[in-house]
C-alpha cells in the first residue's frame, strides 16, 4: 500500500476519499491548499499524489511540478469538476500526471485507480514524518 498525499479544498470531499483511501490500506497526507501540500512535500515523500485540479482560484499544477522534484518517482492523479483540458493537455502540463479523473469520482475508481498507479515496490506504507 502507498503513502498518498490528497490536496482537495472541499473538506467534506476530502474527508471521503481519505477514508475510502485509509479502508483500502492506504496511508493518507491531507492538505486544503497548495501551501498545505507542498509543505508536506518538503517533509514526506508520497508516493502517490491526489490533486484537485482547481483549488481556489488556481490550478494544482503547481504542487505537481513542485513533485516532480520533491518526490519525482510520485505519479500524480488530477480530480476536476470541469470540461477544462479536455483533450489531455494536463499531461503535457505536468510531467508526473498519470490519470485524470472526472468529478463526480465513483469511491472504488478511486480506490482501484491509486491502487494500480502506486509503485509495485509500495507494499507497506511509509509513515508520515508529520501529519497536520
């Protein structure tokens, strides 16, 4: 199971994927901001991230990028509500973008999906150096 790092502004929503995260045997960072999430990245190395694409009123293309050098083996998993890249231009965006997946997210997607993404070698979770 993998350390996945979840940056969602909604708390609600936040809250229910990390529980259906945590279910499926998974360690769970969570952050509101993209301050939140990039300071995690500067004590932790997750191995798998979660980004709302939209987080304020900017997009979370800057933690990816920020990722990519802080935790560069860590695929990154973009959840959006919006038409916005339709055609894939997330990947060319973000070097570590792996899926994008469209909001309303079925909880088992979810699961499955970052089961599949995490790295093979991630059969034990790391623990967090800190968790907020």
């Amino acid at each position: 199971m993998a350390l996945v790092l979840i940056l969602e502004d909604d708390p609600s929503l936040r809250f229910v994927f990390a529980e259906a995260l945590q279910e499926a045997g998974h360690t769970v960072l969570e952050a509101g901001d993209a301050e939140g999430a990039i300071a995690l990245l500067k004590r932790n190395k997750p191995q798998v991230l979660l980004l709302d694409l939209m987080i304020a009123d900017t997009y979370s293309t800057d933690v990816a990028n920020y990722a990519a050098f802080a935790a560069p083996e860590a695929p990154v998993i973009f959840i959006t509500g919006s038409g916005l890249f339709p055609k894939g231009e997330l990947f060319d965006m973000s070097r570590n973008a792996r899926l994008i997946l469209r909001k309303p997210v079925q909880l088992s997607e979810l699961t499955d999906m970052v089961s599949h993404i995490a790295p093979r070698d991630a059969r034990h979770a790391m623990a967090p150096a800190e968790v907020p």
